[in-house]
C-alpha cells in the first residue's frame, strides 16, 4: 500500500513542504523512532534539511494528528504514524525496543477510571514494561 503523504497533509489544511513530506516519510517507515533517528532518515533524502525544520515537522504533524508523540518515562520522545486508535505500548526495560500493543477492552478510551474527578475522558494511555523476547532469553542464559 503506498501512501500519499501530500494528500495526507493536504487533507489535515497544511502546506506541503519538502521537510514535511520527508518526515511524515520517515515516521511511517520507522515506527517509534527518536527525534535522532527521524532526522538521520530525512537527510538521506533531504541533506540539506536542518534540525529545526524536522522539530517544527514534527510539532506541526503531531499537532495536525497525522503523528503521535510518545514518551515512556526514561526515554526521549519517539513519535509513530498509528493514531487515533488509543492504542497502547509494551517497553523493554533492558534495551528499550517499543512495540503497540492494542486496546484490552472496547472501544477508545478503552479504559474506565474508578473514578473520573468529573472529567470527559477520551483517550487512555497505559505503558507496558517487561523484557523483549531477545533480552529474557539473555537474562535467563
């Protein structure tokens, strides 16, 4: 499946720019990657792009919906190109691999609070830690 990242961002009433395209490229190719890593992906295609050019992509994509910015604790920002499903995450406290884990129950938020203060709560987001497949063999070596 092939996707048009200008009509992606035309459809979200952004202005289509080379640094734009280029990073929303890079998210959907590199799921969970750090701000380093999306940056080193754009230059291949884009040398010239500055670090600043890719920050404010990100903001502008992540404040558009088109990307999510996730930050489990201990770890930089990492963004990803799945939205809008409340999904959640499983983190591997030993080497930091990230992966999606869906929603247990229903449909977003897919979690009810004992008690929700009065809120209107529209999204949950819930963080696994454990070891990745390739560490616990490791630990258990």
């Amino acid at each position: 499946m092939s996707l048009d990242f200008r009509q992606m961002l035309r459809g979200a009433a952004l202005r289509v720019t080379r640094p734009r395209v280029a990073v929303l490229s890079a998210v959907h190719a590199h799921p969970h990657a750090d701000t380093d890593s999306i940056i080193s992906a754009v230059r291949k295609d884009l040398p010239e792009v500055s670090h600043q050019a890719v920050y404010d992509s990100l903001h502008t994509l992540t404040a558009a919906g088109l990307v999510r910015r996730i930050q489990p604790r201990g770890s930089v920002a990492r963004y990803e190109s799945r939205v809008g499903d409340n999904h959640h995450h499983v983190v591997c406290r030993s080497c930091g691999l990230i992966a999606d884990v869906d929603c247990v129950v229903g449909e977003a938020p897919c979690l009810t609070g004992s008690d929700d203060h009065g809120f209107a709560i529209d999204e949950a987001e819930v963080i696994y830690w454990g070891l990745c497949p390739d560490c616990s063999t490791v630990s258990i070596s």
